[in-house]
C-alpha cells in the first residue's frame, strides 16, 4: 500500500511539472509574439503610419481639438487632403486642408475659391457658408497667391502645397507661415480614431 502511495504521489509530482513546464513554455512563447508584434508596429508607424493627435481649433468642425488620427505615410495630397506635416515656421506639426496644388495659382473673392480663375466649391465648408451669408459675414478673407509668394504670377512651385485651416478666422496656416513643403508632410489624415463616437473617414 505504501509502494502504490509513493506510486501515485510521483505521478502527480511529475503531471504538476509537465504543466508547469508548458506554462512556462507558453508564457515564454507568447512574450516572445507580444514583443515581435510591437516591433512590427513600431516600424511600420515609422514608415506606414502615424497616430497623431490634432492640436487646437483651427481644424474645426472636421477635427477637434484632441481628436486622435490615422495617418497614411504613403499617401499623395489631393485638393482638400487632411495632411499631417511640420510646419515651415519650426512650430510644431499640424494638420490642414491642401487648397492650392503645384502650378497653381489660388485667389479667394467674396468668400469664392478660384483655382487659376474658375471657380472650385468647397463642399465641407457649405453649412458655415450658409450661415455667413445668413449673418452676413465672411469665412475667408480675400487673398491672392501672389501675397504669399511675393511674385508676380502667384503659381505654387513645384513640390509644395497652400493650405489652409477650416475654421478659417482662427486657423494658423499658408497666410501666416507660408507654403508647405512636401519634404515636410507627414502623411494623409484618412481616419478619426478617438473619440469612438465619432470615429469616421475624413
């Protein structure tokens, strides 16, 4: 009786290890998967996106102050492209809304955008438009190219962009500091993250 206890207490003694050992093993295994993955996203937040958390008002209503985005690093600006870039003045990074495109001149006239003198409408800007007329204000205070280039003809050079903020009497942006350099964009905003109520495509 005494063999058959010692028997079955080596028994258990040696299951209690196997499991510990698997514990072990697994632990070990799923440390190992946990620190590859965040390599992954490390390197692909260095190269593929970014998550950057919009700044102050001057993106109002697409952003606002404190939203989290997902950045596209392998994106190409378009007119009206969210992007994410450093800003000329060496304050920081910011995201606004691209107007003017290489070759091109803008001019802003009663509250109008005109890309090389036809008239482009800005959709995302229509309900404050509606309520300016309304008010009778302004969104957009007049403004040729020409002023922020300091040329004659006012066409953006090659490899940069004119942007501007939408809420447009409080946004820092091209009329202040300048056009933006595609070396200094970051990526293309494609999604708002947090908050989860109102995550959406941009």
């Amino acid at each position: 009786m005494a063999k058959k206890k010692v028997i079955t207490k080596n028994k258990k003694r040696r299951k209690e290890n196997k499991k510990q050992r698997l514990l072990k093993e697994l632990s070990k295994e799923l440390g190992i998967t946990f620190l590859i993955v965040l390599l992954c996203l490390f390197l692909l937040s260095r190269v593929v996106f970014a998550l950057p958390k919009n700044e102050g008002y001057g993106m109002r209503e697409a952003l606002n102050d404190g939203d989290r985005v997902y950045v596209d690093r392998l994106g190409t600006p378009k007119r009206f492209s969210l992007i994410y870039f450093k800003q000329p003045d060496g304050n920081g990074t910011s995201i606004r809304r691209v107007i003017g495109l290489p070759g091109e001149r803008i001019l802003y006239s009663k509250d109008e955008l005109y890309v090389d003198g036809r008239l482009v409408v800005e959709r995302f800007l229509q309900k404050k438009l509606a309520q300016a007329k309304i008010d009778d204000e302004m969104i957009t205070e007049d403004f040729d190219s020409i002023a922020i280039l300091g040329t004659t003809d006012g066409i953006i050079p090659k490899g940069k962009y004119l942007v501007l903020g939408d809420n447009r009497h409080y946004a820092t942006d091209s009329r202040y500091y300048g056009l933006v350099d595609q070396r200094d964009v970051i990526g293309i905003v494609k999604l708002r993250l947090l908050p989860f109520y109102q995550i959406g495509i941009q």
